[in-house]
C-alpha cells in the first residue's frame, strides 16, 4: 500500500468527523486574518444545513466589511443600504411568513447609522434573526470610531483614544433591546475559542428555531475582533478583545422567553 | 351644462358636505363633478369653502377664480368672493351676521334665512340642506329625486334614518328663499 | 359601468393599491397625502386580500421596506410628500441600482425645507432628474384627475414589472385632496408564490432551490468595469422607455397658434384657461405630458411647425419649462409661468401671463 492510496482510505467519507458544509460557498473570503466573520458565517451555514432552511432562509446583508457575506452562504440575499437591514427584514419576514430572513450587520451599521430601523423592528417584535458583529470599530471604511468603541480606544478618528466627555460612551445596545417586550432571545456570544463557537451556534439554532415557531425577534450579539482596525495581531486581537471587550460587554443571555 | 359654485362659510356649518352631496347628486344624473376644498391652516382659521363644478362634460380646472353661483353664509366669505360672481351669475346668501350686503346690480342676488329656519325645524345639523334647498329652487340644476341618492351615497347607513329630515329641510329651504334682485 | 364613486384622490390611491393585487404598503405620516395610509387602515386590507400595511418609524425605514418586499418579487409601495421623499431618495437610488420594481407616490407640497404643507410641483427635477445619487431614471406618471389617480396605480406596477425600475406617480394637494367621480378598478387577487416564481423567479429573493443559483439583490459592484456595463443596460432601459412608454395628451393644438404646456394640476388649470384664450381669440393649445419621464419631446417638436411660442406652466419657480426648451432647441419662444408656494395659480393668471410673455401685449 503507497502513501497516497493509505491517505485516501483514512480521509475516505466513511471516517470523516467533521466536513464543510454545503451552504458555506467555496469562494475565497475577502476579510483579513484573524476577522471573526468568516467563523460566524462558517455556523450560520451550518445551523441553515442541519435545519434543512436552504430554501427558505433569506439574509440582509449590511454595509461594512460583511456587505459581501451575499458571497459566501448560498441562499437568496438583499443587500441593504447602511443600517436598514431591519426594514428590509421586517417587509421580508411580514409578506413571505414561513421563511426565516436574517440580518447581519456590524457596530456601526446597527448601533449607528441604523440606530432607528433595529430598535424598532425589536420593539415591533418582528420575526427575524439579528446577527450583530461587535468589534468596536469600522472596518471597511479604514479603522474609524464605532459606537461601541471602548473609552481610551484609538483609532482612525480617535487617534488619541476615545475621549467619552467628547465622542459619548460605549454603547451597549444590547442591553437597551433586551428592555424591548418585542425581543424574545437576547445574547452576547463570541467565537474566539472552539468552545465559544459552540456556544454561539446553539444561540444561532435557537435563534431560527423561535422564527419556526413564529415567537418574535431573536438577536444574537457576537463580540469579535478587527485585527486590522486594532492594528493588533490575530493572536494579540483575541488577548485584547478578552481583556478588554468582555469586561465592558460581558458574554451571556439577556433574556430568554 | 357647466355650473362653477363657490360654497364658503363657517367650518361647521356643514360647507363641505353640502359639496359633497351637490356632487354626489350630479354623479346620480351621470354628470361629471369636482369638490376642491381649501385645506389646511387655512380651514383652522375657521372659514370653510369649497368650490363644486357640475358639468355635462369634462370639467377642466377644479381650481376656480369666478364663479356662476357663490353661496355665502358669512361674512368674511361675502367679502373674499362677492367680486367673484360671473356677470349675470347668482349670489345665494344667508343674512344672518351679514352686515355689508351684496349691492352688485349685474347679478341675480337671493336671501335665505337658513339659520333661522334650522332653529324653527330644531336642528342645526339641517341648516345646509335648508341652504341647498334654496340654491335648488333659483338653479334647479340637480333633480330632488337625484339628491336624495346622494344622500344615500354620501351619508353612511347608520345616518339613513336622517335622510327625511334632510329631504324636509331641502323643502323647507326650497319654500322660503326670497329674491332681493334680478336682472 | 363600474364602481362609480366620489373619492378624494388620496383616498383612491389606497383603494387602487388595494384593487390592483398590492401586496404590502409601508408609510410614514406627512401632509398632505396621510388619507393614503389612513385609508388603508380603515379599509383593513389583510383581512380582505392578505395586502400588508404598517406605518414605518420613519420615511427612511418605509422605503427599505418597500425595498426588501420588492427583492421577493411583491408589488409594494410607499408614499409620502416632499420632506418625506428627499428622505426616500437614498432608498429610490437603491431600488434603481438594485433594478427592483416599486410605487412611490409623491403628493407634492411646497418647499424648499418644511415649506408649506400647500400643493406645489416642485419637486420635478428631484422626480425626473434623480433625486438620489448616480445615473438613475424613475418612470413618473402624473395624474391630472382622481380617475387617472386609480388608474396609475396599476399602470405604474405593470410599468415597474415590465421594466425592474421603480415608478413615481407625483401628484399634489390638489389632486390628491379634491374628490371627483371616479370609476374603480376591478379587483384583481394579488399573485401567488407559484406566479411570483413564474414572473420574477429569475431575480427575487424567495428562497434559494436546488435548481437555480442564489439570487442577490444588490447595487453593489467593486470592479469597475463590470459596473460601466451594469450603468449601460440601465441606460439602455431608459432608452427603451423613451420608445415605448411616453404618455401625453393634446387639448385644442389642432389649430393651435400657441401652446401651454403643462401637467397634473396646472393642467387642469391651463384647460380652463385655454377655453378663456379662445374666448379672446387667441388660438391656444394644451400639450400635457403624462409621463414626465419618459417626457413628450418629440410631441413637443411635432408642434414647433405650427407654434409661434410656448408658455410652460408649472406650481414651481421653472422646472419642467428646462426639459420644454431642451426639446424646442431655440426654435421658438420658450417661457415659463409659474407660482409657487403652495399658491395655486388662477386660470386669468395664466391667460394673463400667455398675453404678456408669448404674445408681448
């Protein structure tokens, strides 16, 4: 027996533990190493794969570094303008019930610019999922503030570190829509360990299990990184990310009803 | 026929719908109409007018500057469109708190003493129909029968039962409009 | 005959959504076009046809409603009046990139900024020129009676269909606030999943199958070049709209010495005043475009052999009277009359106007 034939019978189908999924495209991702989106979209297809939901799932993507996430999890996608992804959603969801629609959006498409359009698709309780990719900072545009950016943090705007008597405070607004009675599932998740990713797809499953049974809004905060925007590496972005990042949003489930 | 009116008086004393069933009773007799209220600011500062055309054909502006018949039942809309009163046209108005009368010689002029008579039949609420009564006596431009669909049409069910009523105030007003000048 | 009723204009534009198989309508309150959704909501369309109807956060968020109900390949629509609509103009400039079909009604009242809740025509270039940013076109209709109301609304989805573009009916307080009599529309169901996959399956966005590759709604395009081709097929749409789609109507040109060109509400305004020019001998006629994109330039130029000169008149400080003297090239006399502010001209103004700028009396 040769090398070769040995390598194919120990990766022949039969012995495989763990295989990408079908769902998640084999283009090649334009984000950076060390960029958390690519392991969060990695479980969104996979929770659409093990729900059988290929054909019924419609996703918004956002502007910002995951406008192109239209590229990668092979469903039909609406790509929307900054921040709206929610009003779009809300139209979705509301003419074609049955299906589960999704948005996935950044800091500074849904804690800044579309501000407006998430909290009240919350509070109107629409049936949909939210993915809200927390890295305090804008990536696409060059490494600029973000809402959620933490006090001290610098970056292309804030190159002498937030000052919060000037730019405002953090924003946690995933604890203002935990407060809304139209949300159902509320959580802050990561994904920086296997462990954590773990974690982060059961949210994701039960998340479109609540839009199955038709229970309201799921929303599903994802604290990640930005290596580039942090101009930190992968390994160091994680480090400061534990550090820093979870003391001011810490992991967990806000509300579960 | 083309009959441009101006109806303009008080917010609440029934204006528009006065319009709206002079319209809706053209649409009876397979006329073309158009009801143009002034909207806005404009009605909270408590005048009310509304420009109604009948016609046989097309109607162009609904928009209007002259008038073939102007129906007035204050005093600031006397002021605002006595001018406006085509040569040879009419003037239908009710003197109660009119203190300038029309003193135009080129126009038909009549009086109507519509709040008085809506207080005699003990109801407000039947004072533009006693108006209208009036206006259909001197321009019998809609029959009464057709009216009385328009009623029906403009007046939701639950308010039918009052359609009588208005019929009596449309008679009434019909009965006791008096001619002050003619040419 | 029909369903014969007196309507406001307003009001008929939700009973003609409804009627016409309108799945969804998003909308934000604003003066003076909020009978449309108040109409709707009286008249509970998701009881009697399945029709959505709910009152946005914000005109914003109306929008890319009507944006993410027209990627699944439903007839939806939105209205508002012009503060309303220069915050839907990031939206319309998505629509447009994203080829999606929609309805925009746009009752115009007066500005610039809040202005005045009176009708105006002055948001023509933000509805014919753009609005929002980049190369884009809307197909706009405008009514000039309650019955065109009703019918536009219907006419505008087969056009946004036909074409993936959205369409703009712009009207304004007068039209939309005047009740005439008006012949309803039959209803029609609105269309099944099976039919929306038959009519638009090859673009929206109603769940991925096996047998087709993922559909995207997006005007996104990095590379350049591939966007210059996209920019060229838009192009080469409002092209054939240019062919195919321009409305007008002509009113006493047969002998026509001059002309008025106007629409919607000065429209009506200025067949009044073609019947008092005529009184006075003048032999005026009426060129009223119906789409003022597509707009009626070569109906324009078929006049200018009979035509000694040409009165556009607009509720607007002189916007349409640009696309008149565009098609007329300097052949004859091109003026505009207008007035704005939520001011209604007066068919004697416009007669006046004719006399004093045209005929130089």
């Amino acid at each position: 027996m040769t090398a070769t034939t040995e390598i194919n019978k120990i990766i022949s189908k039969e012995n495989l533990v763990y295989g990408k999924t079908s769902v998640l495209l084999d283009n090649e991702m334009h984000y950076c190493p060390g960029c958390t989106h690519g392991v969060i979209h990695k479980v969104i297809a996979e929770v659409i794969d093990e729900m059988g939901i290929q054909d019924k799932t419609i996703g918004v993507s956002p502007v910002g570094c995951s406008v192109l996430a239209y590229n990668y999890i092979d469903i039909d996608w609406q790509q929307a303008a900054h921040g709206r992804a929610p009003a779009l959603a809300t139209a979705t969801s509301r003419l074609m019930p049955g299906k589960y629609v999704f948005t996935y959006q950044g800091d500074g498409d849904l804690a800044s610019i579309g501000c407006a359009e998430i909290i009240h698709a919350c509070n109107r309780g629409e049936n949909i999922v939210v993915f809200f990719v927390n890295n305090a900072i804008y990536g696409m545009t060059g490494g600029q503030m973000a809402p959620t950016t933490l006090e001290g943090q610098v970056t292309a705007t804030t190159p002498y570190g937030r000052d919060c008597k000037v730019t405002g405070f953090p924003m946690k607004i995933t604890e203002m829509i935990a407060m809304l009675p139209g949300t159902r599932f509320v959580t802050r998740q990561s994904a920086e360990t296997p462990g954590a990713v773990r974690k982060l797809k059961k949210a994701a499953q039960k998340a479109f299990e609540n839009t199955r049974e038709n229970k309201g809004l799921s929303f599903i905060e994802i604290v990640g990184t930005c290596s580039s925007g942090w101009k930190l590496s992968p390994v160091k972005s994680n480090e400061w990310m534990k550090e820093n990042m979870f003391a001011y949003y810490p992991l967990g489930t806000l509300k579960d009803e | 026929m083309t009959e441009e009116i101006i109806i303009a008086g008080f917010g609440g004393q029934g204006v528009l719908s006065m319009g709206k069933i002079l319209a809706y009773s053209g649409i009876m007799q397979n006329q073309e109409v158009s009801w143009m209220p002034s909207y806005g600011p404009e009605m909270r500062g408590g005048t009310a007018n509304v420009t109604v055309i009948l016609s046989d054909d097309r109607i162009s502006s609904p928009v209007l500057k002259k008038f073939d018949t102007a129906i007035i039942l204050n005093q600031q809309s006397m002021d605002k469109f006595v001018d406006e009163v085509k040569p040879g046209g009419t003037l239908l108005y009710d003197p109660n708190g009119i203190t300038h009368h029309p003193e135009r010689k080129d126009i038909n002029i009549y009086r109507i003493p519509g709040a008085a008579l809506a207080a005699e039949l003990g109801n407000p609420q039947t004072f533009n129909m006693i108006i209208m009564g009036g206006f259909l006596k001197v321009k019998p431009i809609v029959l009464l029968e057709n009216v009385k669909k328009g009623l029906e049409k403009s007046l939701p069910e639950r308010h039918h039962k009052l359609i009588p009523l208005n019929i009596e105030a449309i008679q009434k007003g019909s009965d006791s409009v008096e001619t002050v000048h003619t040419i | 005959m029909g369903d014969v009723r007196l309507m406001k204009g307003n009001e008929v534009i939700a009973e003609a959504a409804i009627r016409c198989g309108c799945d969804g309508y998003f909308g934000y309150p604003i003066t003076p076009q909020s009978e449309i959704m108040e109409t709707l909501m009286i008249r509970r369309p998701q009881e009697e046809t399945g029709m959505v109807v709910l009152q946005a956060e914000s005109e914003v968020a109306a929008i890319n409603m009507v944006y993410g109900g027209a990627s699944c390949g439903k007839k939806v629509m939105t209205s508002s009046s012009s503060p309303g609509i220069s915050l839907k103009a990031e939206g319309i400039t998505y629509l447009a990139g994203a080829e999606l079909p929609a309805l925009i009604v746009n009752i115009v009242r007066g500005g610039p900024g809040l202005g005045t809740i009176q009708p105006a025509q002055s948001d023509y270039f933000q509805a014919v020129k753009g609005g929002g940013h980049g190369d884009y076109k809307l197909i706009v209709l405008a009514p000039a009676s309650v019955q065109e109301m009703n019918d536009f609304v219907d006419l505008s989805f087969k056009l946004a269909f036909k074409y993936l573009n959205p369409a703009m009916i712009l009207s304004d307080g007068v039209i939309g606030q005047m009740m005439e009599k008006v012949e309803l529309s039959d209803f029609k169901p609105r269309w099944t999943a099976e039919e929306i996959k038959k009519i638009s399956g090859s673009w929206a966005t109603i769940g991925k199958t096996a047998d087709r590759e993922r559909n995207i709604s997006t005007s996104l395009d990095l590379d350049s070049a591939k966007q210059e081709i996209f920019n060229h097929k838009l192009q080469a749409k409002y092209r054939a709209m240019e062919e195919n789609e321009v409305r007008f109507e002509k009113i006493a040109c047969d002998d026509a010495e001059y002309l008025f060109v106007a629409y919607g509400s000065s429209a009506r305004i200025c067949q009044k005043a073609v019947e008092q020019a005529r009184e006075k001998g003048i032999k005026v006629g009426l060129l009223r475009p119906i789409t003022l994109f597509p707009y009626p330039t070569k109906a324009i130029q078929e006049m200018l052999k009979d035509v000694k000169g040409i009165l556009s008149v607009e509720m607007s400080a002189g916007q349409m009277v640009e696309d008149v003297r565009l098609a007329v090239n300097g052949k004859v006399p091109v003026e505009h009359f207008g007035r704005y502010g939520g001011i209604i001209p007066t068919p004697e103004e416009v007669v006046e106007a004719l006399e004093q700028k045209i005929l130089g009396k």
